[in-house]
C-alpha cells in the first residue's frame, strides 16, 4: 500500500464475543480501523473502547456485509486512502496476517485475496467443499485460477465503488470478484493462516440454503453475462 498508515474494514454483525478483542489486535498492530455496526443487536460501540485511531459506523438495520463492506469503502475514501484490507470480526481472521496482505500490492487496483490455509483443525467439510463449488464459478466466469473465493480476508482498491455491484449481502464477495477482474484484470492469492473455533463456540450468520442459492444464481448470471455480452473478455 502507497500510505504509510494503512486501514483496516470490520464489517460485524452479532459478534458480541469477539468484536471488542479483533478491534484490539488490529488497533495494537499500528493500523486505522473502521468498523461497521451492520445492525448488530448489542452496538459495537458498547463493546468496543474509543481509541484515537477507530471510526464506528452503524447501520440501524441489519443491510448485508455487502453494503457494510461499501460503507466502510465510502469512509476510506474519504480519508484519502486507496486501499483497505476487510476482515471479520468473529475471531477467524487473524491481525497478525494482514501485513501478508498489504505487502502484496505491487501496482493500482489491485485486489489481494487472503486465501485461508484449511490444512488445520475444526475446519468443516462443508466449508471445503463450498470453496471449491465456488471457486469453480468464479474461474468460470472470471478466468482467474482463484484458490479461496469465500474467503473475507482481502485487499481492496477503493475502485470497487465504481463496479456497479447489485449484490449487498454475502454474494458481494463473488459479484466484487469477477467483476473487479473483468474492468482491472488484477487479482493476486495470498496465503493466510486463520482460526477455526470448534463447533460449539463457532457462529456463522451465513445460512447454507439460502446464502447458497442466492450465490448460486448471482453465478449463473454472471455466466450468462461473460457468455452474451463478452464481459472480461478483452
């Protein structure tokens, strides 16, 4: 990243347990973070201290980690920084890993995927074989060789404000995908080393029917977009 300083995105939505520690390890690592409250049920910011270097954004409903990844993206910009690195706030991402992130851009627009190392323990089958359904698509209608497309540790140009993406919920990280390459042409994989809590402690606000489908559909309108009208294609 050109900055010196460097900015961090969480957007969270019900992680009482874990928000207030996340916040800490980034702010203690030196980076700007902004956190976006996408509705949460108890505020992030009755759980989380003030500190010189935190902005809180909240959305009084709850409108998709979609939309909190472009608001968080809209006060980026207005801060007068090119890139953020978005992260979760349930504990799985690790602080310690976002320099592997930052480190990687070598040029404008660049989007950095942390691709997470799934070779550790409590990681479920499901999680594996979502990630290779999904990846399937994303090459598909992409033609990158991607290695982790659910991840949502990554990298991103402030340029994905002006990619026109529908999606505001979790099909925002497949849409902001193929659509970043097809206009920039620049994604880069990074491996990362991240947390699987077990299964009691895990939550996860991603629901395996209908998150999926509506993926699923946003795959198959992509495809049918590079097929008939040629998108990413030169």
């Amino acid at each position: 990243m050109s900055q010196t300083k460097k900015v961090v995105v969480i957007p969270t939505y019900n992680n009482p347990k874990t928000i207030a520690r996340v916040a800490k390890d980034v702010i203690d690592l030196g980076y700007e973070l902004i956190i976006v409250d996408d509705g949460s049920y108890t505020k992030v910011a009755d759980l989380v201290s003030p500190h010189p270097r935190l902005t809180l954004l909240r959305h009084e409903i709850n409108l998709g980690k979609g939309q909190a990844i472009l608001t968080g993206a809209k006060k980026v910009k207005e801060f007068g920084f090119d890139y953020f690195v978005s992260m979760d706030g349930d504990g799985q991402h690790l602080a310690s890993e976002i320099n592997k992130l930052t480190q990687a851009v070598c040029g404008h627009n660049e989007l950095i995927i942390g691709s997470r190392n799934f070779n550790i323990d409590n990681v479920p089958t499901k999680s594996k074989v979502g990630r290779a359904f999904h990846n399937f698509w994303i090459r598909l209608n992409s033609g990158y060789p991607i290695s982790d497309s659910l991840t949502g540790f990554r990298l991103y140009p402030v340029s994905i404000l002006d990619l026109n993406i529908k999606s505001k919920r979790f099909n925002f990280e497949a849409e902001v995908l193929v659509k970043h390459f097809w206009k920039h042409k620049k994604i880069k994989d990074v491996i990362i080393e991240c947390y699987y809590p077990t299964p009691e402690e895990r939550v996860s606000h991603f629901d395996n029917y209908k998150d999926t489908v509506s993926i699923t559909l946003l795959h198959l309108k992509l495809f049918l977009q590079r097929l008939f009208l040629l998108k990413g294609i030169f």
